[in-house]
C-alpha cells in the first residue's frame, strides 16, 4: 500500500527558522508536493513556457540585481505570473530585501514569501534534501526484515509460514533484525529503505513465547533501525504437484515496491528444511551474482562440456 506524501509550507519554515514578510498564517497552510526548486530567470524576463509552478522560487543575487532593472508595471505583470495558486512560496536568500513591488503582489494573493540572510547555493540543496526526505514515497508491507551479511532481505508469505522463527535463528547466528510482522518502506530516489513501526521497534513475536525485544535479550547488535531492501525471498506452502526451482537458471520475476523492482526468490517450506540456513545461501548466492558469479551457470557450462565430451568419445569410439 502507498501513500502519496505532500508538507505544508509550515513544517519547512519551522525547520529552517526563515522570516516571513508578505502573507499571513493562513498561507502556510500551502502544501508542497515537489521536493525541487526553481530559479525564476526566465519568468523573470517575460517567458513562462515550460515553467515548473509547483517548485518552491528561489530569488538569488542574480534575480533580485534583474528585477531592479524593470519598471513597476513590468515587475507586477512578471510576479503576478510566478506567485501563481500552485506555487507554494517564495524565498528570497544572500540577505537581500524583498522588492517592494513583490510584497505588494504577494500580500494581494496572500502568498508566502520568506527571507534568508543564507546564500542561494547552501540553502538550495537543504531544501532539496528536506523535501526528499518529507515527501518520499512511503507505504508498508507484511513480513519481516533482516540485514543478512549486510544485505537487506525481505521475508514474505502468508502466515503461520514461520518468518518470525526463522527471523529469531537467523538472530542467533549474528544477524539483525530490523522489522517484524509490519515493515514500513520508503522510496528514497532509487532505494527503497524499511523500518519497524516505532511501537514495534527491537520487537519479535513468536508462537508459543510471545514478544521478545531482541537488544535487550541479544545485545544492541541485533537490531537495527533501517536497512535498504536489496532482496526479498517469499515462503510459500510446498505442493507435491508443484515444479520448483531445481537448477537456478530459470530467472524469477521481480517484487515491485513503491515503483522499483528488487530481486525475489520464492522458497517452498517444508518441515524438515532449515530455512535460516537456506536464507544464508539464498543471500550468498545473490551476493555472487552481484559479482558476476553464477553457480548454475556455471554447472550448467560443466554439464554441456561433459556432454559433448561424451558425444566426442562416442564417435570416436
């Protein structure tokens, strides 16, 4: 399940402590719902094709030196245009003034504009980075999330399938977990990170015992808060009817989460099979193929040179 994330013009003013100088309270109620900004040099000439109005404005030294050379009809007609219903507001950084033409304009549509004695090029990227942050993707599934020799590795399945006793054996062999029964995920451009609930934190519940905080009763190693999701293995019930994969050439589909896709493995359980050990494998094996190592290729190749070697004698024979 996603959630589409937006912020209020509040929740960033708070955390960067700007001053406000046109607009009132009301207009920090404006949500932000793109975690880019924009330089208004363009606009600020008169042309608006391709213009990005859901972008925070950024007025640099550039900017505001420019819009002193217009007249005041020019400046009202260019603001009026940039300080649109979209655009969330307005910063005016290097410790420059706010024109007064734009505050004019400004308290009129009663639009948000902030200054900052900060230099357009620090400010810029901490805006970026908080609003990366912020307005991440974010949505949850079921399972349990481990670091696997620094790997982060989703367990999916039904359950009563036993993610959470393998989740605890795989904590006795050094391990850590990082959520259990809900993982919360986030996209992080090109990453997806997961994390426990913070009600569930360090928490592992297993049938029979009950919840168990793995630091307190493994040390603070064994857990940890968040991890990137690198590889997800889904249990599923074993059926005598069903072909598994045997040789592990055939590739598996992906598992798709928040629009990226994470390589997936699917292990039928079966009482019997140590699944903690299988995990390990499992992980060693995607970490080898990472590097260009595939083990059933490479058997493969041993088999088919056998074959012809075999045919070869056989003809020769």
């Amino acid at each position: 399940m996603e959630e589409r994330v937006s912020c209020s013009v509040k929740t960033l003013v708070d955390h960067f402590g700007f001053e406000q100088v046109a607009g009132d309270r009301e207009s920090l109620r404006r949500r932000i719902t793109l975690p880019n900004t924009n330089r208004p040099g363009l606009e600020l000439t008169g042309f608006y094709a391709h213009a990005e109005p859901k972008r925070v404005v950024i007025i640099g030294n550039k900017e505001s030196s420019f819009i002193k050379t217009l007249d005041e009809s020019e400046q009202e007609e260019r603001f009026g245009t940039i300080l649109n219903e979209e655009t969330p507001f307005a910063l005016i950084t290097g410790g420059n003034p706010c024109p007064p033409t734009l505050c004019k304009v400004a308290n009129q549509k009663n639009f948000p504009v902030f200054v900052t004695e900060r230099p357009s090029s620090d400010i810029m990227v901490e805006i970026v980075t908080f609003l990366d942050e912020v307005l991440a993707p974010t949505g949850n599934v079921h399972g349990v999330l481990m670091n696997v020799f620094g790997k982060g590795v989703l367990i999916i399945g039904e359950s009563g399938m036993g993610k959470s006793e393998v989740a605890l054996e795989l904590v006795l062999r050094g391990h850590a977990l990082i959520a259990d029964d809900r993982v919360d995920i986030t996209r992080v451009k090109d990453k997806i990170i997961g994390t426990a609930p913070e009600l569930l934190r360090s928490m592992l519940e297993i049938r029979g015992i009950g919840i168990i905080d793995v630091s307190q009763m493994f040390g603070v190693r064994s857990y940890l808060e968040q991890e990137e999701i690198n590889f997800v293995i889904e249990f599923t019930k074993w059926d005598d009817n069903q072909q598994y994969l045997r040789a592990g050439i055939e590739e598996q589909l992906p598992y798709e989460a928040l629009g990226l896709q994470i390589p997936h493995l699917v292990f039928p359980v079966k009482e019997g099979r140590n699944m903690a050990v299988l995990v390990e494998s499992a992980v060693r094996d995607h970490m080898l193929k990472q590097r260009g190592i595939n083990s059933a290729e490479i058997f493969d190749e041993r088999v088919m040179d056998f074959i012809k070697r075999q045919a070869k004698e056989h003809v020769d024979d």
